[in-house]
C-alpha cells in the first residue's frame, strides 16, 4: 500500500478534527464544548493576517535596527 501524500494527511486530519468537534458540540459535556471553543479561538486565520504581513516585516526591521540602543 502507497503512503499518503502529506497534503492528503493533513485535509484527512483537518476533516477528522472538524468531524470530532461537530460531535463534541452536539453530544459532549459541557468542559467537552469549552474546550473545543477554547482551541477555535487559539487559531491563527493566516488569510487575515496577510494584509498586516507587510507592516509587521517593517516593524521587525526597525527593531532590529534599534535593538543596541536604549530607550531612555
């Protein structure tokens, strides 16, 4: 049998995980439901976070520049 491709492993653990918490939010416990809630909001849309890509490189360079210096 061929190994999956890491890009079907990784939709095939996408799907799994999205299935799992589709349950947990219909039949789980209370803490089940808090929690699957608390790792939604952990993620990070990196869709949204391309249009402050550019600013964030700018402000990294700038600190970089003044990383010897002193702020007093």
């Amino acid at each position: 049998m061929a190994p999956l491709s890491t890009a079907a492993t990784a939709e095939a653990q996408v799907q799994y995980r999205a299935q799992r918490n589709d349950l947990g939010e219909a039949f789980g416990t209370r803490k089940a439901k808090s929690q699957i809630k608390a790792q939604e909001r952990g993620k990070v849309n990196a869709a949204a976070m391309e249009s402050v890509k550019d600013h964030l490189m700018d402000s990294i360079v700038v600190n970089e520049g003044t990383e010897g210096e002193s702020l007093e």
